[in-house]
C-alpha cells in the first residue's frame, strides 16, 4: 500500500496538528475576549493562545514541507493543493471586499444622507443641522476632533511604487526558478522580502504621521474606522507575506523546488500578488480619489 | 381493500391540503388574515396580498394536483411499470416561461401600489415619532397642534402580565398606552421617525403603515385615514428586553372631534411638553 | 491504471481517541459532522421549545424576556451553523467522494480541521449563556446598536462566528478541491450526480459569503470595542449598513441551507420512481442560477429601513426571479414521479414531503418578495412561518431522508421501516400544526421575537405549542432508529435499493475505509 506512483491517490496519515491548532486559537480569542472584558488572565492567556498557534502553524507546514520533500505527493495533490491556495485567496478577496463595501456606502450613502441628500433632507434638518456632506469626514459629531486628512503623493505614493517593484521583482524570482537560475531566484526574493519590509516601515511611520501629528485616529469617525480597518487589514496580510517569502527564500537555499514542482513558490507569488491588486484598491480609494 | 383505505387516506390528505389553504381565506372575518385596514393603501395592500395569495393556490392545485396524481396512480404496488423519458426541451421552456408571465403579472399591480406607498407628496400635517427602550414619543410639529407632545408607553399593569391578576378580561391586554396619538381623519398626516437608541419599527396594520425608526436617520411615511376609531399596532423590530411591551394606539378623530381634543390639550399641558423638549 | 497510496503504516490500529481526534478518513469526518449535527439540532431544539413553553398562552410564565430573546438568538444561531451546516458538510464527506469515485477527499488533514474548529466554536457560543449580561439576545442578525448592548458574552460570540467562518471556509475549500480534482477518469462535469453538483454551487457561495460575515462581525467588536463608527450616524456611518453587509451573507446562506437538500431529494426521487431524473442539465443551470441571483436579491430582508424606491423595485423583482429556477426543480421532480413506478420507503417518504412543503414554504417567500405586502408581513410570524417551511420540511427533512437513504450503506444495517415511517408520520403532522398556525398570526400581526402576546392569537399559539412539542418528542424516534441501525440489523446489499444508480451503490455496504482504491472507469 505504499507504492508512491504517478497516478496514485494520496491520502496522509492522522495528525494532531489540527486538534492543536484548534486549541491554540481558541485559547488565543478566549484570551482575546476576556481581555476586552477586563479580565486580567485574559492578555497573558491571548499570548500563548498566540505562540501556540504560531507554533503549531509552524510544525504543521513543516510536517507539509517534510513530506514533499521526501517525494511523497504526487501530481494530483499538489492540484489539490492548487485550487485549495486560489480558493483561500478568493475567500480573503471577499473578507476585504466587506471593508472596501462599507467605504463605498458610507461615501456614496450614509454620508450624504445625513448631509440632507434627495429625499433625505429632512435627516439633515432635522437631526443633524449644519452637517455638510463631505469625504473624508468624521461625521456630524466630528468624532475624535479636529483631523487632517493623509495625502496620497507622500508615503502612500512611495508605498504604492515599492508594492508594484516588488511584484515585478517576485516574478524575475520566478522566472529564475523556471528556467532554473538560482541567482535571479535568490536576488529576486530577497528584494521583494525588503520591499516588502520597507513598505511596512512606511506604513508604520505613516500609522505614526497620523496618530501624532494629524490627528486621524482609529476613532476619527467613519474615515477613520474605515482608513485604519482597510489599511490596517492589508497591512497584517502584507506582513504575514512577508513572512511566508521568507520561509520560502530559506527553503531556496535549501535546495527545494525544481522547475517541474514548486506549489509552496507560487501560492506565496499569488498571495503576495493579491495583496498587491488589494493596495492598488485602497491607494486609488482610500487615499486618492 | 388494502388498496382502498390507502387511496381513502390519500384524498382525505389532498382534502386537508385544500381546506387548510381555503380556512386562510374563509376564516378572513375572524382575524386569521391580513386586516383590509382603514386607508386607501391598506385596501390596496390587502387586495395585492389576496391576488398573490390566490395566484400561489391556483399554481399549488396544479403542482400538487400532478404530483398526488402521479403517487396515487403510477406506483409499483399498481403494476405500473416506469417510463424512461428524462428530457424535453419543450416542456422545459413551457415551464420556464409560463412562471416568468406570472411573475409579471404579480409585478406590475405591485410596483403600482409601492410607488403608491411612496409618494410623500405635500401633506396636511407632520407628526414626529421617536423610539425609546421601550416606549414612543410623539411630537406635533406644524399647524394648530404644533408644541404638543408626549410620551406614549404600556399601560397594561404588571401584575396581569406575570399572572398575578386576570388577564383574560382585558380585551387590550399588551395593546394599551397611557398616551394614545390623535390623529385627524381625511387628513395626508407625514409621519418622520427616528429613535433616540437602538432600531425600533413603527407599525399599524390598519394603516399599512410600517417603517424603521432608524437612530441618526429620519425615516418619512404617511397615511391617510378615512374612519374614525381606535386602531393599535405594536413595535415591529427587536429592541431589546420589552420589545415586546411598546404598543402604538393611535385614535383617529373626525374633524370637529380632533379640534375639540386639541383645544382640551390645555396651554399648561402644551407648555409642560415645551418644557420637557428643552 | 491508479492504485491508492495510504500513508498509514504508522498507526495500523488506533485507540479510540486517536482515532477520531486525528483521523483524515473522509467517512470518520463524516460521522463526526453528522453526530455533532444531531447533537445540535437536539441543543437548539430544546431552545425552541423553551420558546414555545413560553408562548404556549399570554402572560409571563418560564422566563425573563431577556432570556427569551437569548433563546432565540441561540436557538437560531445553533440551528443554522450547528445543526444543518454541519449536517451537510457531513453528507459531503461521506458521499461525494463515493459519487465522484474517488478514494477521500482532496485535502483530509484541512478536513480534520474543518470539523475540530466546530466543537470549540460552540462551546464558546454555548458559554455564554452563564456570563454576566446573558448570552446574545439581539436576534440571529445581530443588527446594531442593539447588538452593542450585549454583555461580557459579545466578544465570544464574534469570535465564535468567526470560527464557525473558518471551519465552513476551509470545509468548501475541501469540497471545491475534492470535486475539481478527485473525479475519476471520464466523470465530467455534466456526469457528475447532482448531489455533488449542488455541494459544488454551495460551496462556492459558502467561500463568496462566510468572509463577508467574518467582516462584519469584525465591524462590531471594533464599533464596541475600539470606536469606530462604521454603524453610527454620529461618526458619518449607518446602522442600516450593517444590514446590507450582513444580509448580502445573509441571503445566500439561506440556499447553502437549500442547494444541498435540492441534491439530496434529487438522488431520492429517481430512485423510488424507478426513472430517471427528468431534466438533469436544467437541474445544473437553475441550481446554478438560483446562486447567482442570491447575490443579488439581499435587500427584500430590508424593505422597511426606508431605502430609495428605486431600490425597493430592483429588490422586488430580482427576489421575485428566483421563482423561476427553484419552479424548473419542482416540475422536475414531479415529472420524474410521473408515470414512474413508485413505492414510498422512508426516504421516498421524506423527500415527497420535502418537495410539497418546500413549495409551499417558496410560496409564503415569494409574498414576502412582493414590497408593498411586505410592509404588513416583515417581522411578524409570517415571515417566521416562511422561513420554518422552508428549513424545517425543507432543510431539515431533506437531511433525514438522506439519513435514512444512505445509513443502510454506510453501517451495512437496514434501519427499522416501521418506526421510520411512524418518524416521517409524526413529524410531518406535528411539523404542520407547528408552523402552519403561525401563518394566520402572523398575518393577523402578530409580531416575532416577542414573549408575550395579545389574546387574539391564543388558540393558535397553543396549537403551535402543542404540535412543537409533539414533533420534539418525534425527533427522540430518529436518534433511536439512528442508533439502533448503527449497532446491527438485517445485513443491507450493495445496491440497498431496488433502483438505485450511482457508484456509492456500486460499493460494499459498509463500504471499505479508502473508497476507491481503484477508480471505476465511468462511460
Ligand atoms: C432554506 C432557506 C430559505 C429558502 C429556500 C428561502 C426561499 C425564499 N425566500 Fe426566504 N427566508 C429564509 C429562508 C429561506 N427562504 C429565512 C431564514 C428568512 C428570515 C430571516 C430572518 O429575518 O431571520 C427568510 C426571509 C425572507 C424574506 C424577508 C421577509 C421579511 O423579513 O420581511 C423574503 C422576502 O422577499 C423571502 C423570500 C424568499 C423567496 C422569494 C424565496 C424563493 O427562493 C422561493 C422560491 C420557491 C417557490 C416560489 C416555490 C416553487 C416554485 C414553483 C412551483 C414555480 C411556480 C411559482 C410561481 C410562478 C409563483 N424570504
Ligand atoms: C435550520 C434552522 C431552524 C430549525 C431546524 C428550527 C426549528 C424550530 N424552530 Fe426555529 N428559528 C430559526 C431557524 C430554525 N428553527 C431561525 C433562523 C429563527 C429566527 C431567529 C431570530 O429571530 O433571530 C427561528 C425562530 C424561531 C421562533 C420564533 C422566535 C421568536 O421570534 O421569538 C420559533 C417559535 O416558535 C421557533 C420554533 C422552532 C421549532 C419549534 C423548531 C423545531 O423544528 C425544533 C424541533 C427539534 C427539537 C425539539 C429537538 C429534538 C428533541 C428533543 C430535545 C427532545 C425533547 C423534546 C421535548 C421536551 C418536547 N423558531
Ligand atoms: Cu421597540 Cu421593538
Ligand atoms: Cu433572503
């Protein structure tokens, strides 16, 4: 029953990283929740729930990475493996696509409503006198005070060229593995590691910009619910990329994947490509127009 | 025999079917359907909701019809020996097509009433409602009545709620207010809602009246009413604990009748109202 | 010529924990889902019969309305995520490995995880029914603000939701990859059982929707806890967009509680009517259309918020669309009935009652689709009425019917036929006195998710109560039978029924742990 042929099903054998993995992300929310209850256990208990998870995240990928490597899928898992990875994404495309909905209802929607648009005037007059209709806005309370608005040709325009670079340097990256250079593979997934980690820095220098200096807030209404939520979002998705392209340069070095079978290579390539159509969303939506 | 009782038991099944669909329509006199209502929309409503209603019968007597047929006739303990068809393009496209006529036809008299329903044209007089966790407040906002205003709220007393006194004797038991809202007949009455709080919805089955109080959003509505009475309704959206304790009585008044409670709504209770408003 | 390669040398005979805690056989999933969803479905029932306890007469008798609205919030929320999309992934599990000729699904350790999120899911959600402030209480929708004011409990619920995202996320991710991937040679598309087809559609709008609702929760614990304004007007933001967010979910999910069971009854009737299935083609195109146009259909929830009347028109009649496909099925289970040689086994049984109550479930919906009518039924038991004909007959019957046409395969045992049919029986008479009742109250306004109530709908309340109780106490009946033919019986055949077709019926009963170590070449 082991005969590891080209045509043969696979199927792995039983594994607790699952059981463990459930555990530890629940631990990890428990931990969340009884923090935002002011329970005091609640933040010790939400970072281990975090370490572990981390933790057997990383043993169960290892366990994925070992087997691969011993030769052990075949052509049919690593389709399988395929449609999982564009299916996952398509799942984070419609997570942001809930953020990128409540901008667009709340800019062509909610916003002008309560500044008295058509048929709802009498909001307006009624509720919330003297509330001009405008974008960004903090709302007719002006929540958080007085703010300034993030530009668009500063930081998030410099953020925008590194994110597009790095795509550009991701695919000489794989172009290299095709066609089995090592040197463009190596070079080219390092420079889009420190792009990547370069746009994070500018991000958190933006974060820094905006809390210290202008005033935009997570608090600063709904421009800035729905700026940092947006933002903050991708951001998490742009470090976790950043992440698994290093475990993908580490396995490089290694002498993993061949030009005929290198699934771990190319869902981190279409990952990171997703969370760079996403950025071009926010920079022309949230930042631009 | 066997095959008797069964046939017995399948018509007396298919009798039921009708009867619990007719008993809807029979039983309209005794509160088992939608109320006709007192206002032109209310009517309108009421007729569009009996035209669906008795579409979807004639449709299920068809449906149904085949199918009871079919399991009463074409089963094995019969002799009766399947077919083998699967497939006809033409009867698929019959019906595809003869639902989608239907459907237009439910379409249009509705479109018109809804449209109907949403003409806020030029009215006689604005009422203001807002919700509260858990009672109503109503606000005159034009015309004579203008500066009155109070709170409505269950007047039904506690003790016939938990059981402790009778309840079966209070016709309105759950359907009462202390404050009832007065509205003038014949009048285009525009109702703007809000809520100081969570969601609530403003409704009256009589008037076909219902809508969302939405807090930081003004909802607009109107009817017109054309019999004097007593007409009640009840808070239609979750709102918390006693959702189900905030009725709505409104008393519809003709003309010289609505003037005389005005003018009985004493300066002293409109500057009482002035008062709480500040 | 394929072989299957098990990679098992290691654990040859594991103890019992060990095997269902790690396991990554499709079958054990499988049975783990479906007990996990029959302890559910039990949870939840007892909620709903703590509410009609309470509504049995008018006045105050069993519990604080606060916890009458938990009840029903809980018992929603168990109902949907716990009992019958669990059900059906279990079904998935199970079957569409068998159907497709495959050996398990394409992804075993994901599915493993799939099922073991559940149970830490809904011990979080149960949980909260012992903390300060009470479990949930705003209702399965969660509309803000009201949701806001939920207790210590909130957190756990968005975070348990967002498990249950999780688990059904990577649950149709398995099931996409399994169908696209683990056909055996010459299964098709088009060839494809149509249980597999409708699993394929609901696990596509599964993986389009769950994150949808993982964002909007998320919304909520910010708007609570962080101060974003996403749902206040004071912030530039709007209640009623958690609504349009929520149900753009919303909507869908309620045909990922159907497309399932249309597949379901769809293997059923052919197989009692010992013919074919009419029109399968027009059974992929309209299952698939019934999708699409879920997406764009979620506002007829909202036609009371006060939205533009242009918006309430598009609403209408795209809702009133879906007549159109969901109409193709219904004929083309009739016409497969038609002239047919039938016989009425308890799964025949079931799956009849599906399509009549089904339908009639539909046509309560689409007078709700119609707006203007809508004013007067929105939020009463009307509406509560559509929504149990539809799920309760519908979803829930077309699960049974499955339990009773598959269990004979799986154990290897027919089931007892007598107490099947005395189940299908008394639950389509309770199920009938139960909801149908609701329709006459509800029309008459009586509005939902109130504890109390005014005595015009006494009679039909009590009624409602009565036959609740009756169909509880039926549903004691289905575990028993579940049990008893889990644990022996007479031996069933391969085939098990007389005119079944597909390649499950090709197998061993009970089938062997890997399914086909061999895939059957298919014409
Ligand atoms: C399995 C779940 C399920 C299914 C399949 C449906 C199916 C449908 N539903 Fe239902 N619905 C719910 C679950 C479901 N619903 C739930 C849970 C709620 C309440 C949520 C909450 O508020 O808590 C709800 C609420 C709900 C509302 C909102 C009511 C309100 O709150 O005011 C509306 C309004 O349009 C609606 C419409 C429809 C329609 C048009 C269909 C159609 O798909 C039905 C189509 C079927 C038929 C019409 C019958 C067969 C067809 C023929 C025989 C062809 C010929 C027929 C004609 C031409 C008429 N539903
Ligand atoms: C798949 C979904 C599903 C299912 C299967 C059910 C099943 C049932 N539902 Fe539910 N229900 C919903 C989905 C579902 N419901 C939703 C979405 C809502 C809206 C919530 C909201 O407003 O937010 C709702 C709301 C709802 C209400 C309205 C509450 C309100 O507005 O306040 C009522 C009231 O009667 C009700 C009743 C029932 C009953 C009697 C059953 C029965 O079919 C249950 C039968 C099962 C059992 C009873 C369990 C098995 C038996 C035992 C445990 C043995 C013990 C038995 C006895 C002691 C008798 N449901
Ligand atoms: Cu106010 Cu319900
Ligand atoms: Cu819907």
């Amino acid at each position: 029953m082991s005969s590891h042929g080209e045509n043969s099903y696979y199927i792995p054998h039983g594994s607790y990283w699952p059981i463990f993995m459930s555990v530890s992300l629940t631990t990890l929310l428990v931990g969340f929740s009884l923090l935002l209850n002011e329970v005091p256990v609640g933040q010790i208990m939400m970072f281990v729930g975090l370490a572990m998870t981390l933790f057997f995240m990383f043993q169960w990928f290892r366990t994925v990475v070992l087997e691969s490597e011993h030769g052990t899928y075949n052509e049919q898992v690593d389709l399988s493996f395929r449609w999982g990875m564009f299916w996952f994404i398509f799942s984070e495309v419609m997570f942001f696509a809930a953020f990128f909905g409540a901008l667009y209802y709340a800019r062509i929607l909610s916003v002008p409503w309560i500044g008295g648009a058509g048929s709802e005037l009498t909001t307006n007059t009624q509720l919330w006198a003297g509330f001009e209709s405008m974008w960004p806005t903090n709302g007719p309370a002006e929540l958080g005070g007085d703010y300034k608005i993030m530009g668009a040709w500063g930081l998030p325009a410099i953020n925008t060229a590194l994110l597009l670079t790095s795509g550009v340097t991701l695919t000489i990256a794989h172009h290299g593995l095709l066609e089995n250079h090592r040197k463009p593979l190596i070079w080219g997934l390092v420079a889009t590691i420190l792009l990547g980690v370069l746009f994070m820095a500018c991000q958190a220098l933006e974060y820094y910009e905006a809390y210290a200096h202008l005033n935009l807030k997570l608090s600063t209404g709904v421009y800035g619910s729905t700026f940092f939520m947006l933002t903050g979002f991708h951001g998490m998705h742009v470090t976790i990329g950043a992440i698994m392209l290093t475990v993908i340069l580490f396995r490089v070095l290694r002498g993993h994947f061949t030009p005929e079978q290198h699934f771990g290579f190319e869902a981190v390539a279409w990952y990171w490509h997703f969370v760079d159509v996403v950025w071009l969303g926010l920079f022309i939506f949230v930042y631009w127009l | 025999m066997k095959k008797l009782i069964s046939r017995t038991v399948q018509l007396s099944a298919v009798v039921l079917v009708a009867l619990l669909l007719t008993t809807q329509f029979a039983a309209a006199e005794y509160g088992l359907n939608m109320p006709k209502g007192v206002t032109q929309i209310s009517n309108e409503v009421y007729r569009l909701h009996m035209l669906i209603f008795w579409i979807c019968v004639a449709i299920a007597v068809v449906v149904y019809g085949a199918m009871f047929w079919s399991m009463m006739f074409h089963r094995k303990s019969r002799g009766f020996k399947a077919a083998t068809f699967h497939h006809s393009t033409l009867v698929e496209i019959v019906w595809t097509v003869i639902p989608f006529i239907i459907l237009i036809a439910m379409a249009i008299p509705a479109a018109k009433t809804l449209i109907a329903m949403e003409s806020t044209g030029s009215s006689d007089m604005t009422v203001k409602i807002t919700g509260y966790q858990w009672k109503w407040r109503y606000e005159y906002l034009d015309g004579d009545a203008k500066g009155v205003s109070f709170f409505s709220s269950l007047s039904t007393p506690l003790e016939q709620i938990n059981g402790d006194a009778d309840r079966n004797q209070n016709p309105n038991y759950l359907l009462e207010v202390d404050n009832a809202l007065v509205l003038p007949t014949g009048k285009k009455i525009r109702f703007l809602l809000t809520s100081s709080d969570v969601i609530h919805a403003w409704w009256i089955p009589d008037f076909a009246v219902k809508k969302d109080a939405v807090p930081g959003f003004i909802n607009e509505m109107w009817t017109v009413i054309d019999t004097p009475g007593v007409y009640r309704g009840q808070c239609a959206e979750l709102c918390g604990k006693d959702h189900g304790f905030m009725p709505i009585v409104v008393i519809a008044k003709d003309e010289p009748e609505y003037t005389a409670w005005l003018s009985q709504q004493s300066d002293a209770a409109i500057q009482q109202a002035k008062i709480e408003l500040e | 010529m394929s072989t299957a390669t098990v990679d098992d040398h290691h654990d040859e005979h594991p103890g019992f924990f060990k095997r269902w805690i790690t396991t990554t056989n499709h079958k054990d999933i499988g049975t783990l889902y479906l007990l996990f969803s029959l302890l559910m479905f039990f949870v939840g029932g007892a909620m709903a019969m703590v509410i009609r306890a309470e509504l049995y007469i008018p006045g105050l008798q069993w519990v604080e309305p606060g916890f009458f609205n938990s009840m029903t919030t809980m018992h929603a929320l168990i109902m949907i995520f716990g009992a019958v999309m669990p059900a059906f992934t279990g079904l998935a599990n199970w079957l569409i490995p068998m159907m497709v000729g495959g050996c398990d699904m394409a992804l075993p350790r994901l599915n493993n995880w799939s099922f073991w999120i559940l149970p830490f899911a809904f011990t979080m959600l149960l949980s909260t029914l012992f903390m300060p402030g009470g479990a949930p209480a705003g209702g399965w929708t969660m509309y803000p603000p009201l949701v806001l004011q939920t207790g210590n409990a909130f957190p756990f619920v968005i975070f348990s939701i967002h498990l249950m995202g999780i688990s059904s996320i990577m649950g149709s991710i398995n099931v996409v990859a399994t169908i696209l991937n683990m056909r055996a040679p010459g299964m098709t598309l088009l060839k494809m059982p149509l249980f597999v087809w409708t699993w394929l559609i609901t696990a596509y709008l599964l993986i389009a929707t769950m994150p949808v609702l993982a964002g909007a929760v998320t919304m909520l614990l910010t708007d609570k806890y962080f101060a974003t304004s996403f749902f206040s007007a004071a912030g530039g933001g709007d209640p009623v967009m958690f609504q349009h967010i929520f149900w753009f979910f919303g909507h869908p999910e309620v045909y990922i509680l159907i497309l399932p069971a249309f597949g379901i009854v769809s293997h059923i009737i052919p197989t009692f009517a010992r013919k074919p299935l009419f029109g399968y083609s027009s059974m992929v195109y309209a299952t698939a259309s019934i999708a699409f146009l879920s997406f764009i259909v979620w506002a007829h929830h909202m036609f009371t918020v006060g939205m533009p009347l242009v918006g309430e028109l598009f609403f209408m009649f795209s809702t009133m669309l879906i007549a159109v496909p969901t109409g193709v099925k219904v004929f083309n289970w009739i016409a497969t009935m038609w002239r047919g040689s039938m016989t009425f086994e308890t799964p025949m049984l079931f799956a009849v009652g599906f399509v009549i109550m089904f339908t009639l479930g539909g046509f309560s919906g689409l007078m709700l689709a119609i707006a203007p009518a809508d004013f007067q039924y929105h939020d009463t038991y009307f509406v509560v009425a559509h929504f149990h004909y539809v799920l309760v007959p519908g979803a829930v019957f077309a699960i049974m019917a499955a339990g009773y046409f598959w269990l004979p395969k799986w154990t290897g045992h027919m089931y007892n036929e007598t107490l099947g049919k005395w189940h299908f029986w008394l639950s389509t008479i309770f199920v009938n006195l139960t909801f149908f009742p609701m329709h006459f109250v509800g029309l008459a306004g009586m509005p939902r998710r109130i504890p109390d109530y005014s005595l015009q709908f006494t009679e039909f309340n009590t009624m409602a109560s009565i036959g609740s109780f009756g169909f509880g106490l039926s549903q004691l009946l289905f575990a028993f039978i579940v049990f008893q033919t889990i644990r022996g019986g007479k031996k069933a055949t391969d085939q098990v029924w007389e005119g079944a077709e597909g390649l499950e019926w090709t197998l061993p009963s009970p089938p062997p742990a890997h399914t086909f170590d061999v895939p059957p070449v298919i014409k």
